[in-house]
C-alpha cells in the first residue's frame, strides 16, 4: 500500500486476519475500480471487505485563534 499515492495510512496488526488502511479517491468510480484491481491481485485471499464512504467534508479546526 505504501506505493498507492492517494494511501494515507496503513494499520499492521500482529496475528488476527485484518488489515487496515485508509485510502482517498475524488470519486467514488475510482475506489471501486483500485478495490477490484486488488481483489484480482489477492484473488482467494481477501474474503470480503467494508468501506466507509464520507460525501461531504467538513473543515475542524483544532487550534482556534483569536483574532481580536
């Protein structure tokens, strides 16, 4: 995962089955066409899979300032 460019983070866990990463397309046709592409690379390998899919984001800020 760690040549796909739109990967932002990757979680290992020691033993167990899972395998966790968060990934960002622009579109949501993009997603599925790298999820295909992977589920072919691993074929047999990966069982199934669940996604979260965010529509709308919104800008948080942490450190707010004030500008008085």
């Amino acid at each position: 995962m760690k040549t796909v460019p739109e990967c932002s983070y990757v979680a290992r866990t020691i033993g167990g089955n899972d395998f966790e990463f968060d990934i960002h397309f622009c579109r949501h046709r993009e997603f599925l066409t790298f999820m295909d592409s992977l589920l072919n690379s691993y074929e047999g390998k990966i069982r199934d899979y669940s996604y979260n899919l965010s529509t709308k984001f919104y800008h948080v800020n942490y450190l707010p300032v004030d500008r008085t």
